[in-house]
C-alpha cells in the first residue's frame, strides 16, 4: 500500500514533470501588441534597405498569391506532412503583422515564433533567417510595415494530428534549428564572407537546394547536393551539379543577375522567381553571393574541366546531326519541333540554347525537362526575357516521353532515365492544376503574380 | 504520304513530316486564316485548334498530328454564316489590321468550348500568348463576352466538329 502509494507518487511526479519540461521548452510569452507605426515614422534609407534586402530573401513570392496583393498571404504550400498556408505579412494591424513591434518581428525570424508566441512552422525558413543580423532585421522591418495594408484573414493550415498542434514545432527545432550556422571566416575575403552571410542566412539557398529528411528538415551532411521544389527539381550546387559546363563566380552572376546565361541557358520554374528578385539587389550582394556560391561549387576537377571545354566545343561546331537508329520517334520530333531554335545559332529569343548545354537534361531525372516541353518558359512583364512556346497541346505524353529520352541519349553522357512516362503524366497532371489556378505566367514579376513553393 | 482531317475534310498531304502545320494549311490546303507572324511560337497568330486545344500551327510539325482534328477558322464558319466568335469580333469591330485576329480567335473558342463562362481574368490569362501590334485588346476582350453572350443562345461549338465530312 506505502509502496504503491510511493510508486503512484513518483509517477505523478514524472508526469508533472515531463509536463512542466514540454511546457518550458514549447511556450514562449506573447510580445505586447502596439498600435501600427505610421509608414512616415520609418527613415526612407532604411525602407529602402529593406526593399533590397526583401528581394534577396525572396519573401513576396510565398507571401504572394498570383495575381493577389502583395505580401498579403495565403499561398498553399504543398509539404509532404500536408498543405500550409503563407501568412498575412502586410501591416494590416487585425490579419497582418500591424500590431507586431520590431521585438516580435524579430523573434519571429530568428527563433520561429509570431507575436502571440505561436510557433510557426519551419515552412517559414527560420533555420536560415536565424543567422539575420539585427540592423537587416530593422530594415526588412521597416519595409514590410511600410507597405500597403490589406486585410486578408490567415486560411486555416491542412494537417492532421498531430502536426496541427503547434507545440509539436517546438520539439523539431529542438532537434533541427541551430542559431548561429553562419560564423564569419576571418581567412577568407569580405566578399566570401558577405555571400555566405547571404546564402546561409536571407537568401535561404539551401530550402530547395539541400534535401530534407524525413522529418522535413535540411540534412545538414547534404548541404546543396540537390532537393525538390513542387514539381520540379532543385539541382545540385555543389561539387555534384549535374551542370555540363562546369559554373564558376562570373557564370554565376551573370545568371543570378540575368536569368540566364550562355553556357547554362534560363533560370524558369521556381527559380525564375528568384532571380526576377536578386535583379533588383545590389549588384555587391549578387557578386558577393557568387563569390561563395563558386566556393561552394568547388573548382572543377581536370575531369569535368575538360568535359566542359569539349561541350562548349562541341556547340560552337555542331556535328551533322545524325539519324536516330534506336529512337527514330525522339529523334524526328527533336529535329521538327526543337532544333529549329535549339540548334541553331540565333542568340535568344530567336533561338534557345544549345541542349548539350542543358543542367536538366543531365540532370539526375526527368521532371525539369517534362516542366519544360509541356509548359514552355513564359516571358516576364515588361522586360527582355527568354521565352519558348509549350507542346501540351500538340504533344502526347508517349511523344514526349520519346522525345525526352532522345534528348538525355544525344546530349548527356548519362545513364537513360527511368519512368519518364510517368514523370511525364505526372508534370501534366500538376500543370493542368497549375494552369487551372493560375492567372499570371509562373515567372512573372516580382509585383505582379506568384508561385508555388515551399 | 499523310491523312490530315482539317474542319472536317481530309487531305491527303505530300510533305515531309517534319513540315510545319501551317505551311501545309497556307501553301498545301490553301487555307489563310492562320498567319505566319513570327515562326517561333511566340505571337500566336498562327492559332489553330488540335483536338480541342489551341495549338501554334508554325511550330507544330506534320508528325505530331497522325490522326488528330485540325479546325481553322474557315471552319468555324463562314462570311454568309459567321460563327458566334466571328460575329462578336465583327459587332465589336474588334480588328484593326487583322493579322492576329485569326489566331486571337481561335484561342478564345478554344476556351470558350472547354469553359462556356471564363471569367475576365481567365481571357486575359489565355490570351495572354498573342500579341496585338495595334493595340485593339480592349476590343479583343469585349469580343470575347459578347461571344459568351451569342454562343448562351447558339451552338458553342464549331459547326463542322462532329459532323461528316
């Protein structure tokens, strides 16, 4: 009886116990509501910081839905664990972030947790904003509560328990949220370490480029080897990129800066988007963010060096092109439909590039091509910019699955893909979703129309 | 040798495959609605309906098209017997020079027989591919109600789809 007593004792003990630790680690106080700040009271130099810095931190693409207002929320992000919804970051002060005081907008970047102190999920790349300093969370601040208000209510989150219960975020970023990942080097230049302040921290690379774990969070011994972006696929960034010509810092911010470069051809799909944003930073960020990113990449062994050279050569004098004996039907829709712009020397728009140049056709599967065929590459609003008609229409998915591993057979020396069908079904499938939603074209303007993603 | 079936006829074409649909129709079948603009793909006055869909004839080549429907504007109606798309655009004198109308037209019955009640911005969003050098686009989508508004009391569809040849 005593015994048992002791024994019910302690257990109730542990249980008041373990309560009282989940409750430490997973409440956080909320941060006093202020009345909205007048946009006048903000310096303009700051304001106009944090329009720079807003563009590299990519922020208005998940905050934006196509054709809807700007920062106002409510894009679906499609996770593996189910859908959650971009919030209202304009500063509406009863759905927006209006009443937040610099503290709380803060705390919100560096530790994931809004003014109510609600954990927000890593959806919201914290594990990268963590590494924001101050003075740029100031001017981000200043920024966005100097935009246009509007009401736009949060949309309820899809996911099942027990995901839907926020304090189950606290226990992923006891596990996965490290502060501080980026540490300055003092043996490498201001401008590498201005990069990699970027890259590691606002730019938040590594959200699409790095793949994630089971638990959706960034496999740290990955970084950049390559991830998934709605339907498309983040290609590697480091010493695996798939790239036929190998990138360095110049390449780099050419195509960060452009959208495209010669020996790499356009930026589209969800990357689109962020380089429709980086062309508005500061040129010393992009240069910065190259010199890094080049580092990250690692220069090319002899190897790959030497493959490069061959391909650029290749291009320049293009052999005869020679009949398909294994893919016939590959073969004669490439020669009718694509090599009319994509093997000839036209500079874009005239022409496109040259596909033994392409990262997506050496790419470790066929979804970015698939992408491609079906959907072509929009132009953007108001700007010089690449564009390719889509083959949905006039294409079946046997077409292009043949056209496809043609494609992979004449221009990569890579093993043939496999389930290019399916892939292809599949990429037609999402982008009839995608169409059916959509009101602008996916890589449109910064302002103007939005995009799925993560 | 090849069986193409546009509005409704079929011809036999003498071609190479990788010909381009609208060389057959403008120099082969001697049909001119469709209009070389830019050979690219990225004007839209080429339009032609495959199938249902709106497809740009100057990049679609022979070979994609073995036993598919062509439809061109010719066989939307006729001067005598416009279609409801054809007598929007002309009650709305939604044409200046011309030249991307066939293919502006095409696009929009295309969507207006997938989708009988497109909102605004769903006109705007499909037509978005065609350029318009003389700036009718106001025009261009007031046609498009109105067709929505003809086609409420006549046949949405094409007068030859489904009937023989």
């Amino acid at each position: 009886m005593g015994k048992s007593r002791i024994i019910g004792g302690g257990i109730a003990a542990l249980v008041i116990a373990g309560a009282a630790a989940v409750f430490a680690i997973a409440w956080r106080p909320a941060i006093a509501a202020i009345e909205p700040p007048a946009p006048q009271s903000f310096d303009t130099a700051l304001v106009k910081r944090g329009r720079y810095l807003a563009a590299i931190g990519n922020c208005n693409d998940c905050h934006t839905v196509r054709g809807g207002k700007s920062f106002a929320g409510g894009l679906p992000v499609p996770t593996p664990f189910g859908t959650i919804f971009s919030s209202n970051i304009t500063p509406d002060a009863e759905t927006g972030i209006g009443r937040w005081s610099e503290a709380a907008f803060r705390r919100a970047m560096r530790s994931g947790v809004d003014r109510d102190g609600q954990h927000l999920y890593p959806t919201f790349p914290y594990d990268h904003f963590t590494n924001v300093t101050d003075a740029d969370d100031q001017a981000l601040y200043a920024y966005l509560m100097t935009r246009q208000p509007v009401r736009a209510p949060a949309r309820e989150n899809e996911l099942s328990f027990p995901l839907d219960q926020r304090f189950v975020i606290a226990g992923w970023k006891l596990l996965f949220l490290r502060h501080g990942t980026y540490q300055p080097d003092s043996a490498q230049s201001l401008e590498w370490n201005r990069g990699a302040y970027l890259v590691e921290g606002l730019a938040h690379c590594g959200s699409c480029h790095t793949p994630r774990n089971a638990l959706g969070a960034e496999r740290a011994s990955a970084q950049f080897a390559g991830g998934d972006v709605d339907n498309w696929h983040a290609y590697a960034i480091n010493a695996q990129s798939p790239a036929p010509v190998p990138w360095d810092a110049d390449a780099l911010f050419a195509y960060l800066r452009d959208g495209w470069h010669p020996d790499h051809g356009v930026a589209r799909g969800p990357m689109a988007q962020v380089v429709s944003n980086l062309s508005s930073a500061p040129q010393d960020d992009i240069r910065a963010i190259a010199t890094y990113m080049a580092g990250v990449f690692g220069a090319p062994t002899p190897d790959r060096k030497r493959q490069g050279e061959a391909v650029l050569a290749q291009v320049k004098s293009p052999a005869v092109m020679q009949a398909s004996k294994i893919n016939a039907a590959g073969a004669a829709i490439y020669a009718a439909a694509c090599a009319t712009c994509h093997e000839t020397d036209r500079s874009p728009p005239y022409g496109g590039v040259n596909l033994a140049l392409s990262t997506a056709i050496a790419g470790p599967d066929p979804r970015n091509v698939a992408n491609i065929v079906l959907s072509g590459v929009r132009p953007v609003e108001g700007e010089r910019s690449p564009i390719m008609p889509g083959f949905a229409a006039s294409m079946n998915d046997g077409q292009i699955s043949a056209l496809l591993n043609y494609l992979r057979a004449r221009f990569s020396n890579q093993p043939a893909w496999t389930g290019v069908e399916k892939t292809v079904e599949d990429a037609r499938r999402t982008q009839t979703v995608f169409l059916q939603t959509s009101r602008g074209p996916r890589n449109a303007r910064a302002d103007a129309t939005q995009r799925d993603k993560p | 040798m090849m069986t193409l079936k546009v509005n409704g006829l079929y011809h036999e074409i003498d071609a190479d495959p990788d010909t381009p649909l609208l060389y057959i129709l403008r120099d082969d079948i001697k049909l001119n609605a469709a209009k070389f603009g830019c050979g690219l793909g990225q004007c839209g006055s080429c339009t032609v309906i495959v199938d249902g869909n709106a497809v740009l004839s100057c990049v679609t080549p022979l070979l994609l098209l073995e036993g598919k429907q062509v439809t061109t504007l010719e066989g939307l109606g006729t001067p005598e017997a416009p279609a409801p798309i054809q007598r929007a655009f002309i009650e709305e004198q939604a044409v200046q020079c011309g030249y991307c109308i066939a293919g502006m037209m095409m696009r929009a019955q295309a969507l207006l027989q997938r989708n009988s009640k497109p909102t605004d911005e769903q006109i705007r969003a499909e037509l978005e591919p065609h350029l318009c050098r003389c700036g009718t686009h106001m025009r261009i989508l007031r046609a498009v109600h109105r067709a929505i508004r003809l086609m409420d009391t006549a046949d949405a569809s094409a007068s030859t789809q489904g009937s023989a040849p």
